[in-house]
C-alpha cells in the first residue's frame, strides 16, 4: 500500500516501514519550508482541514492548522467545550454534519479508543488520528521518530527505552508499533502496575528499574503520568514514583554516551523528569515540537496529493 492511497491514518500498527519512509522522508523539506522567512507554499490550496478535539491538546491541535496553513489549505477548528457536542449531539451526528460543510481532512482525538475507526468507516472524508484513548497517537510518533533520526542518522537498531506509565498510553504504543519496524531493540521502564500485561509479544523487554532498563540505550522516552486516565492507586504516591522513575541527569550516566531524552508533552516536571534534565541539551522536547509541524505537514500533503514540484524551492 503506498501512504498517499490511504484514506485514513489511524495507527502505525498497521502501516508498512516503507510508508513510515516516506512520511519521514517528506517532512525534511516541510522543515525547511518552516524555516523560511515566508512560510507558505500553494500545495494544498483549497483543500480543506477540520481539527475536532473530543480531549484537550496544545501540540496536536495547533500544530495541524499551522501544518495545513503553510500548505495553503483552508483550516478550521470545532471548539468541542463550546459547540452542539455539549447540547447532547452525537459523534455520529456531529461528524455527518462537519462532514456535508466540505473539508478534505477530519484530525481528531477522542477519549474512546477506536473513536476515530468508527468515524473513518462512517465519512467520505479523510481521518487522521490525533489520538485515541489508550490505543494509538500515530503522528506523535511519526515525530517522534523523525526527532530520533535527526539526531541519530538512522532508527536501524537503535536500543530505546520508554520510561513511566506504559498502560495508558497511546503513545508508548504507536512508537512501539512504528520502532519494531527498524529493527530496535524496545524497553519499557516502570512500576509493574504501569506495564500492560503481555508487552513482551510485542517484542518489548519490561523492567522494573531505571538502572537495569538504561543501560546502554541510544533513546529514553520519558512518558507523562496521565492522571486523568488513572482510576485507582496503581502506584503508593507520586513522592514514591518521582523516587523511583523520575529521569533526572545522573540516570544519562547509565546510557549510551550520545543518549537522547524525548518526551511527548506536556511534561510534568518534577514528577516523571526534572527540570534540570528538561531543560538540558540531551533533551530534545523542543525540536519535538518543531518537527511535529514538519511531519504533520508531510502527512496532509501525502494524504491531499499535493504537487512534489510545489514544496521545493
Ligand atoms: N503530545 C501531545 O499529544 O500533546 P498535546 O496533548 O498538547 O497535543
């Protein structure tokens, strides 16, 4: 399947390495066109994308409409908080009516894993998933992965750790889905109650201990304790855990010498990482951020088949 035949985005699970290829191919350009004094390229003029955020988002969300706007497409937003979803409509209704106003690209997150499945399966539009509950944030680690082989010069088998609460995410997930594609060697770091039973058929190593997990990896990816998926003590306090699984500077000692730390955002600091190590130049959340625009653009000028004539230059 070539990337640019897909209707829909929805996880890495499913897509082929040589789809990711082109993905992360196609956003060093996209990276240049942001770094230009014009940012603003006709590739998708007059195509439309629509962002519906069922969850709250600052990186996701902005992100794609600055994506389709430097590409030229027309973007909007529906503010959930504020609009008919809150007088009782359903998504079903909701995604019928954005659906007859026209936009080419519906990007959305729900809390409801496989939210967006059901909607792709429903609309004539194209959906990408901007994360779905526990399930899968495929352009999160799309970006990711283009942050790694930015720094790295390859993701061929590099040892990746992801660090933190494994279980509620959707992020741990689609980066495992996506990495296991280049051959890496995957390790996931947290309390046992954090890990989802039967990770290792996955391909994925768990440990318990920052100490064992770290050593001699080239990536720590240190997730975000997602308070607002936890619905129970699956960890004694939060004093415990910084204790146990915070990543502050000394643990680098334990990686490889040029490791690098992501973090997906937003990052409770002082919790899952500190601010020395944050704020440190082994941690590279911000060119994250930057690189998610470049990917995210990448994604609708493959999925809006715009010109490859009309990025360059
Ligand atoms: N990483 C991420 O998805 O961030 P937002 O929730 O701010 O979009």
């Amino acid at each position: 399947m070539r990337f640019d035949r897909r209707k829909d985005l929805l996880g890495l699970r499913d897509i082929t390495r040589e789809e990711i290829e082109v993905i992360l191919g196609t956003a060093i350009p996209m990276k240049d066109i942001i770094r230009r004094d014009v940012k603003k390229v006709p590739a998708l003029r007059g195509k439309g994308v629509i962002t519906v955020f069922y969850e709250n988002s600052t990186r996701t969300r902005t992100s794609f409409e600055l994506a389709g706007k430097y590409l030229s497409a027309d973007t909007s937003n529906l503010a959930v908080s504020t609009s008919s979803v809150q007088k009782g409509e359903s998504l079903k209704d909701t995604i019928k009516t954005i659906e007859m106003m026209g936009p080419d690209v519906l990007v959305m997150r729900h809390s409801c894993s496989g939210a967006p499945h059901y909607v792709a399966r429903n609309t004539t539009m194209r959906v990408i998933n901007a994360g779905d509950g526990i399930n899968e944030h495929p352009t999160q680690a799309l970006l990711d992965m283009y942050s790694i082989r930015e720094r790295k010069g390859t993701l061929e088998g590099l040892k990746v750790a992801i660090v933190g609460d494994i279980l509620h995410s959707r992020v741990a997930r689609s980066n495992i889905f996506g990495l296991s594609k280049f051959g890496c060697e995957l390790r996931v770091i947290g309390p046992s109650t954090l890990i989802p039973p039967g990770i290792d058929k996955l391909g994925v190593k768990a440990y318990a201990n920052l100490e064992s997990g770290l050593k001699g990896v080239d990536v720590i990816n240190v997730l975000r304790i997602q308070k607002e998926r936890q619905h129970g003590a699956l960890f004694p306090s939060i004093d415990e855990y910084r204790e146990l699984y915070m990543i502050r500077p000394e643990h680098l000692a334990l990686a490889a010498d040029d490791a690098i730390v992501l973090h997906p955002g937003p990052m409770n600091r002082g919790i899952e990482i500190s601010t020395e190590l944050a704020e440190s130049p082994r941690c590279i959340v911000n060119e994250q951020v930057s690189n998610g625009v470049a990917v995210r653009m990448a994604i609708l000028y493959l999925m809006l088949g715009g010109g490859r004539d009309e990025i360059a230059g």
